[in-house]
C-alpha cells in the first residue's frame, strides 16, 4: 500500500501537469510559498527560526485537504497518533493521560485561542476546524514555556481574526453516511483599522456507523453546535496596544467517548453493531474565553496579558454489562471551572532576544459517579478469607469456588461525589544570545509551584441476592457456617468501597531548566541542540475497592534534541528533522492490588526511556503543484514497571500503549486551469500495543494505511468539490477488548459533497 501511495505522489506531476506548469520558475513558486509563524512558543517565530519540534497546519491545508476536525490532523502527523478511538492521542508514543491513564493531570494539553481544555472532554471537544486559522502540534516536553501539563507536548489551536474588509464564507457539508454539517463566518471593521469583528458557527448531525439493535437506533449519533466570536481592536488613541477578546459556545449531544462494536457478528466490519440496552452518550456544555492583550512599550519592549476561563459541564452515561439486560448502567458528570492568568515581558533588540512572565492557575472539578457494578467474584481473595478462618488451603479454595459458581458475579450500587482543586503559580524566562553572527545560545526555566487539594464521599450497597447457606450444608455444619460467613465476608467488601474521605492537600516544586546551542550555517540552513526538563505534578489517587485515597509524588523527564531547518531552491523546498532522547523517571502507573478489578491506584512504580525522529519535508516546485511528505520513528520501553511482587508481574521492557514505531503522510495538490484542483494525501501507522499486560502480544493491533482524496471546480465565489475519505475501505481495529468480545474500529469509506460560497 505505501509504494503504491508514494508512486502516486511521485507520478501525479508527470502525468498530469500541463506542459506549461514545468515552465513555472522558482520565484513564481515562491509568491505561493506561505509565511509560517510559530505562536506556541510565546513569541512569534518563523517555522525555520523555531527549534522545537512542531508541525503546523494552516488555514489553506486544513481546506484543502477537508480537514473537518483535530482527529483528522492526529491521523496525518509524524509521531502524532489517536489512542482509543477519539479519547485522546499520543505524541511520540506519550499517551496525553498517561501511559497506563494514571494521575489525574494531563501529558498533553490541547488549548483553543489560550484556553486549556480538560483532558477528559478531548473526544467530543469544540476542536472542529471550521474557521480555525492554524494548529501546532508541539512536540517533545513544553514544560518550561507552557508549564502545566505539557510533558509529551502541547496543540495549540488559533480562530480566525477579523480582516480589514467584510468577509464571509458558507459552507454545506454531505457524506453518504448522512454526516451533515452547516457552517458560516462572516467578519469586517466596526470601526475602519480600529476595531473588527468576526463570528463563526457550525451545526453538525450525523447518525454514525453502529447501530444498537437492542433499541434500535444509532449507536454513536452525533450533534453538535459551536458558536466562536472574535473581537480585535487595536486603538488609534493608544499605538502599540492590540486587544484580542475571542469566545467559543459549544454545546454536544452525543455517543460516549468510545463506542464499541460487537466482534461477535460475522463480518462486524460491514454490519457495525451492540446490543447494549442502556444508552452509551457523552453531553457536553462549554464556555471557553480568552483576552490577550499586547502592548508595544517600546521598540524593544513588548508586554503581554493573556486571560483565559472556561466552564465545562460533562455528563456520561454507560451500559455497564454490554448487552440487553439491565444488570450494569453508570453515570459520570464532571464540572471544571478553570481560570488563568499570564503575564510576560518580551524583549528583542540586536543580540538578545526573550522574555520574562509570571502565571497564574486554578481549576475547580466537581464530580459524581453512580453505577451498578458487577465485579467478578474474587475466589483467591475469598480462600484467603477462610485459610484465616481455619480451613485447610485446598478446601478453602474448593469451597470459595463452589461459592463462586453460585455467585459468579457481585452486584454492587456505587456512588461518589468528590471534588478536586489545582492551583499553580509559577515564573518563567527564555531567551536567546547570539554570541556572534552564526552561533547562538538558548536558555530557560520555569519555577513551578502547584497545591492539588482533593475531598470524596462514597457509598457502596450490595445490590444482589446473597447464595443461601442451606443450599450447601445442613444449619450448623461446616458447609453452612462458611457460605454464611463468606456472605458476611462479601458484604464486608462491598462495604469497604464507602467511606468519607478527609480533606487531603498536597503542594509540589519543581524547577524546570532549558539550556541549547543554535547554529546558522547560512540563512537557510542550521542545527541546534537543546536539553530541557519535563514535568507533571504529582497528586492523589482515590482507591474505588479500599475507599482510600493514595498519595504520589511528581514525574520528570529529560529531553535532549537535536535539530536540523533548511530551505533549498529559493525556499521554494523546506525540509526539517528533530532527533530525541528522553530519560523519564517516577512514572505515574496504574497498579492493581488484588482484592478485585476497582482495587486499583496510582503509585510512582516506573522509569522508562524513549528515542527517535521526526523528517518533514514541503515542496512547492510551481503555482500549479505541491506536495509534502512526512515520517516520524519512536521506541518506548519501560525499564521499571512491576505492577506486584511476582515474577509476572513485571513490566520491564514492554513498549508504551498506542505507541506507532512508524508514522508516514503523504499529500500532493495540483491546480489545473479553469479552475479545477485535486488532492490526495494518505497516512499511515505501524502497530501498536493497546496496554501493558504479562503476554503484551495479546494487546497487538494491526497498522494501517489510510488514503483519502479531493476534487473540486473553484469560480470566483463558489467552491464544490467531492471528497473520499479511506478510499480503499481499510478494515482497522483501534482496540480489541478480546475478553469482552468488543472492539474500537476505525471508520469506513466515506463520500461527500461540499459546497461553500464566500462574500
């Protein structure tokens, strides 16, 4: 499949170029060729003046090849891949909550116009791209400039701003899948070069790919409405002063953040279906605001505020047993209230460059959790119960089996109501000194102090019918008195699951170094190396089973990067690496103890080690034609990760989960006369272990290779054009829950229609 991807690219100029296109020169090219700044870093910095390692989707690439929302970007970047269905994503192979979901901080945080958005709403968050102007996705640790939560990376998300001139653009978007979405955005002066407004929305319905045949009704429906305003105002009364206002009203109605389908059903791939009774949604409400205020004090001085908040309110609901009976359901509503503040001081003038800032954080988390649970009947557990009660160990372990065939399962109400707070003050510097014209020195730190406060209720009832002693022995006899005393037993550890928890407050500090050189070659061409310090804070982990909550410490990594940026034929080709190694040590991981599946909590119990690279190379040889191409690498390895004290418990040398050794994307645009255009990209992604387990094979799924393609006839204000999304009909597994006999597959072929007009 790839040498047929990359035959095509590589023919398409060939074949279908008119003979004038190979006439185009270079400098033709280069008047196409885009300008692209770098925010995420806190200045602005062309992409070949940036060190990290960062790609960048712009507003052209988003539309030319129909990205419709952050998921399609994750499927068509090196070392940038989804994890279980669209609940989240790794960048090089660091899952963004964790590498075995454990802390209650992120690895990877997304932020939408500043804001930062909750890790826990990434699959159904407002991260569309109707009307977004750019995306970086920031890869390696971030935790000097970006601080809280960055250890794998960060995305940045940026609206369009307003323009000089009223504008606007529609759009309709149809797929035969009946995914439907309708779109506008419309922006101009207020008030002429002072003050501009821009506003955006889009509606989108669809009924998805799986159908519950329980209900009878879609599975993974989907509707969303997201409303974003921008305001920017740059006042004549005060030159210098640029004041951005933006606001994004979000507002979700739709499947859980992973949906299932039954690997029962021959041919599941083409009869995508549960037969879940319960309905598997996740609701959504958001408010996110964010000002930025940028004031010129000086030809070398520049003072910025950024002031962002955001309300989420998530509600959940889940089919605990995975089929037609109503023996297992859940709910989770989760609010986060989250404010920040950041204020910084940059300053550039002749061989120094950088900046000074301060930051301010607090987000406030309310949640409840209510479930009828069925957890399998724990006989190591039950035998070691009556070994202390005084029966031998083969007859403990005969009659805590007998038992469990009378109660295979125990039936358990739970709830919970906790409440959790983050707050995080730090400072922060980076600057860069040139030593002399081809040699620079790049510095950095951050000073991170952070309180993590965090309170519980619980509650747990047993919720099924206890076996009855005499179906086992005469009253009185041995038989009799243990089933009744394994009964008091159960109901015992049901009840370990309730209790209030005391107010628990816990503060860290870290102090977060960057240190590198910079070397120009030429304008075009330089190298840098680069060391800096990753972190994430540590905090407490509440244990559902013992009703206890555990504290742990912080992690750290060490990341150490070397970087090449060139530009060749006049700009018209860019072509960047990064190589990295990363020491990582006290990883936050998910151990059970062994009472049974929810007697779990996190616990500093791993140290692992990553390396590898990332090539991006862009080509713009005419007007007519461009291509990129891109390929990431990435090995992972624990090397300290036992989850007990056995000798199968030991973790070592196992690869991270959803970690691609390979990641490749390829995509070409060709611009024909009249009017026409066409594009085809294709992406693709080796296999990758789905969890950390004694036999990790197990936990394999396949690679694959997704191509999808576009064309289209533009005229002065109208554009239509069809599209095909995996145009080969590739059959995926994201995760194979083989015990559960389910799984999280990738989408089907997709056709579509859009037709957008623009005023």
């Amino acid at each position: 499949m790839l040498r047929a991807v990359l035959f095509v690219s590589a023919s398409l100029p060939a074949i279908c170029l008119p003979a004038a296109a190979s006439a185009q020169t270079a400098g033709d090219a280069m008047q196409e060729v885009e300008e692209i700044v770098v925010t995420g870093e806190k200045v602005d910095r062309s992409l070949q003046e940036t060190t990290t390692s960062v790609a960048v989707i712009t507003a052209r690439r988003i539309e030319q090849e129909n990205l419709q929302s952050l998921r399609d970007i994750f499927n068509r970047t090196a070392n940038v891949s989804e994890t279980y269905g669209a609940a989240g994503f790794t960048i090089r192979g660091i899952a963004n909550n964790g590498v075995s979901s454990a802390g209650d901080a992120p690895l990877a945080t997304v932020y939408l116009d500043g804001a930062a958005l909750p890790s826990s709403i990434l699959y159904g968050a407002p991260t569309d791209l109707w009307d977004v102007a750019q995306v970086e996705i920031l890869r390696g640790p971030q935790s000097t400039l970006q601080g809280l939560n960055t250890l794998a990376g960060a995305v940045i998300l940026r609206t369009a701003d307003p323009g000089n001139d009223w504008n606007g653009r529609a759009r309709l978007y149809l797929t035969d899948s009946d995914d439907q979405a309708y779109a506008l955005a419309i922006g101009g002066p207020l008030v002429a070069d002072e003050l501009g407004v821009r506003i955006a929305a889009e509606y989108r319905d669809s009924d998805g790919f799986i159908r519950n045949v329980t209900r009878n009704a879609p599975e993974d429906p989907l509707e969303t409405l997201n409303l974003r305003g921008v305001l920017r105002w740059t006042p004549r009364a005060l030159p210098g002063l640029t004041a951005r206002l933006s606001y994004t009203r979000f507002e979700r109605e739709g499947a859980y953040q992973f949906v299932y389908v039954d690997t029962t059903v021959p041919d599941f791939f083409d009869h995508r279906t549960v037969p879940d009774n319960t309905p598997n949604v996740g609701n959504i409400d958001a408010d996110i605001a964010n000002l930025e205020l940028t004031y010129d004090l000086s030809d070398a001085f520049t003072l910025t505020s950024v002031t962002s908040y955001n309300a989420v309110v998530e509600s959940t609901a889940y089919d605990g047993d995975r089929g037609p009976a109503n023996q297992g359901y859940g709910t989770q509503d989760r609010d986060y209230d989250t404010i920040s503040q950041e204020l910084r001081l940059a300053y550039e003038s002749g061989r120094l460059s950088g900046l000074l800032g301060a930051f301010y954080y607090r987000r406030d988390q309310d949640f409840t959790n209510t479930s009828r649970t069925d957890v399998p009947t724990p006989v190591p557990t039950i035998a070691a119960v009556l070994q202390g009660a005084g029966f031998p160990a083969a007859t403990a372990t005969t009659i805590a089996t007998l038992y469990a065939q009378a109660l295979p399962v125990i039936s358990v109400d739970y709830a919970s109501l906790g409440t959790s707070e983050v707050e995080t003050f730090a400072i922060f510097g980076d600057g860069r000194w040139r030593i002399f014209d081809q040699l620079s020195l790049i510095g950095g730190f951050r000073w991170d102090h952070e309180v993590n406060t965090t309170q519980n209720t619980s509650t747990a009832v047993f919720a099924g019918t206890y076996p009855n002693p005499a179906a086992f022995g005469a009253p009185g006899s041995p038989l009799f008195l243990a089933i009744a005393g394994i009964n008091q037993a159960v109901g015992q550890f049901v009840g370990q699951a309730a209790a209030v928890t005391p107010r628990s407050r816990r503060t860290f500090d870290a102090f977060l170094p960057k240190f590198g050189l910079d070397y120009d070659f030429t304008d075009d061409l330089s190298v840098a190396f680069v060391v800096q310090r990753g972190y994430r804070s540590g905090g407490s982990s509440q244990n559902i089973a013992r009703a206890t909550v555990v504290p742990y410490d912080p992690e750290y990594s060490w990341n150490y990067e070397l970087s090449l940026r060139s530009q060749w034929l006049d700009g018209a080709l860019t072509l960047n690496a990064n190589a990295f190694y990363i020491d990582w040590t006290d990883q936050q991981v998910s151990i059970n103890f062994g009472l049974n599946l929810y007697d779990y909590n996190t616990v500093n119990a791993g140290s692992s080690h990553l390396y590898g690279f990332e090539v991006e190379m862009t080509h713009r040889p005419s007007r007519m034609f461009d291509w990129y191409v891109s390929i990431g690498h990435t090995r992972t390895e624990f090397d300290e990760f036992a989850i007990g004290t056995s000798p199968e418990d030991d973790r070592s040398g196992q690869e991270f989960p959803y970690a691609p050794r390979w990641t490749f994307a390829a995509g070409a645009n060709l611009r024909f006369g009249g009017g026409f255009f066409a594009n085809a990209n294709a992406s693709h992604r080796s296999g990758v272990f789905t969890d950390v387990a004694e036999d990790q094979s197990l936990w394999r799924v396949g690679s694959r290779t997704l191509v999808n393609a576009r064309i289209g006839y533009e005229i002065e204000h109208v554009t239509i054009s069809a599209f095909v999304n995996n145009l080969f009909d590739e059959a995926y597994i994201q995760y194979n829950a083989i015990s559960l006999q389910r799984a999280v597959i990738g989408a089907p072929r997709v056709f579509g229609l859009t037709l957008e007009g623009r005023f």
